[in-house]
C-alpha cells in the first residue's frame, strides 16, 4: 500500500537590507590640507591613497598612510587627518551605511582599522574598490555599484569572521562596544522628558553589563582615548545635527531628546559645538549632504586651511 504524502513547506525568514553610499569622492590634496577631528553616524569609512602619503589619526592611534593602502573605519570612530608631504596626495573615499548589526559588530571586534598594501584585507578588497570608483566615474547604474558594493562586502565578511575565529575578541574591548552601544541607545532613544535620563547613567549601564562604574570608565577610556562623557557629547551633538537637518522637530522638541530640560542651555551648548544656533544651523546647513555623512567635532573647522 503506497504511503500517502502530505504537503510540506519550510519557511525562511523575511530579509530586509539597506545600504546607502555617502560622500564618496576621489581627489588630490597638498599642504597644508587638514580635515578636522570628526565621527560618522552609523557608517564606517574606506578610505585609500592611490599617491603620496597622509597621516590619519583614529581614536588615539596615528598612522601614516601611504600609497596602496587602505583604512576601514568603523562608525562613531572620532578620526582625522592631514598632508604633509609637499607632493600632496591623491585619494578615494567612501562612507557605507549598512543595517546589519552582527557585521558592524565583525567591524569593531576586529580592533584593526589599517592595511598595508600587501595584508590580505588590501588584497581583497583593492580590486573592488578601484571597480567601484571605476563605476562612479563612469556614471554606472546604481545595481552596478549595489551589486559590486555587496560582493565586496561579503568578501570582507567572511575575512573578518576567519580573523575571529583565530583571535577571539577580549573581553575588555566586548565591554568598551557594548558601553559605547548603550550610550548611543540613550542619546537616540525618543523621550517624552527629561527624566528619562539616569542621574548617574554610567552607573547604570555599569550595573546592567555586570560591571562597575570605574571599570567601566577604565576600560573605555583605554578603547576609544576618551572618557563616556565626551562620547555622550559627541552623540548629543551629532543627534541634535541629524534631528535638525532630518526632520521637522522644534528646537524645543530637539532639546529634549538630547538631553536638556531648559531649550536655552541647548541653545547655547548648541551654539559652542557649532558657532551657530539650532535655528541658523538648520537653515545654513539643510541643502548640504555632507553632514549626513560627516559629524565634525568642530563644524567651523572641516574646511581645509
């Protein structure tokens, strides 16, 4: 007697991916060409020299970049950079946004942000990105560039989780991210006062990571080469730029999200970071692409000397 079948199906989860390309440029630079300390919002940075030579400093770390090499910066990494060289320098530079989580998370546990031009990471990806700027340039279609983009980043993926296997990530530089990351979460999250703000918010991410309050200011310290505090500042800032330009908040409204029960501290505060208020910043800025990409600790300062 034949067995009888049944229907079978095996679902898979939904997908959903959003990669967006921000500032990508190619161009020359001499002394005395500075671009001033700054961050970026959820995106990290490639960034190569195709002549000559730079200094960039990341975090705390200062590296001499040279022809053929190449700098992946992760996102919320305070960076700058300069030339020096009287030869001056030709670049390309692009910032990637990605909402995939575990591979921002790959990004920072690597702890390694240069490359050398014959390091594996450079190998793999040097042809990928010439074929990317080869593309920009030419004006290709934007599934050429996603397509491209993708296959690059699938390869660095698979690169970054070999490393991992091979050097698992310390605990220390786990706890200085998941620190960082409930800091953003607290600057970003809406609020609806001011109370929503722990009095002593080190403290109490401290509790919840099952650490204490000086190991935690100890650790992070050492990780990023400056205190929670000024990465809570940083945020703060770069929040309240993102929220002006994006939306339609009031001051007021904007104010309070980022943390402050009195819109005229804001302002002033706001004023400092910038050399403008909210209001002015708002209508100077709003047509400019690039704040989406840069967050500079000093706006006054981003344009080369």
């Amino acid at each position: 007697m034949d067995r009888q079948r049944k229907n079978s199906e095996r679902m898979f989860p939904t997908i959903k991916s959003e990669l967006y390309v921000y500032g990508a440029c190619a161009g020359e630079a001499y002394p005395p060409w500075r671009c001033q300390r700054h961050l970026h919002h959820m995106m990290f940075e490639l960034n190569l020299v195709l002549e000559g030579s730079q200094t960039v400093i990341v975090g705390n770390r200062e590296y001499k970049q040279r022809s053929g090499e190449l700098l992946l910066i992760p996102p919320m990494q305070p960076h700058e950079a300069y030339v020096d060289d009287p030869a001056g320098m030709r670049y390309f530079v692009m910032h990637v946004q990605l909402d995939d989580p575990a591979f921002l998370q790959l990004l920072h546990d690597s702890g390694k942000v240069y490359f050398a031009g014959d390091e594996e990471v450079n190998l793999l990806l040097m042809p990928e990105l010439e074929s990317i700027m080869g593309l920009l340039s030419d004006g290709s279609s934007r599934i050429s560039v996603f397509h491209k983009l993708y296959g690059m980043l699938d390869k660095l993926e698979k690169h970054l989780l070999r490393e991992r296997e091979r050097q698992p990530v310390s605990p220390a530089n786990t706890l200085a991210l998941r620190i960082a990351q409930s800091i953003e979460r607290m600057v970003t999250t809406p609020k609806d006062d001011i109370s929503a703000w722990p009095a002593d918010w080190l403290e109490e991410i401290s509790r919840k990571l099952n650490s204490t309050r000086k190991h935690s200011y100890r650790v992070f310290q050492r990780q990023y080469g400056m205190s929670p505090r000024e990465y809570m500042t940083i945020l703060r800032q770069q929040e309240a730029m993102q929220l002006l330009l994006g939306g339609s908040d009031t001051v007021e409204r904007i104010a309070l999200r980022v943390g402050y029960d009195n819109p005229q501290s804001f302002i002033r505060q706001f004023a400092k970071w910038t050399g403008a208020t909210p209001g002015e910043f708002r209508r100077n800025r709003r047509s400019q692409e690039d704040i989406y990409y840069l967050i500079p600790l000093e706006v006054q300062s981003m344009n080369p000397t």
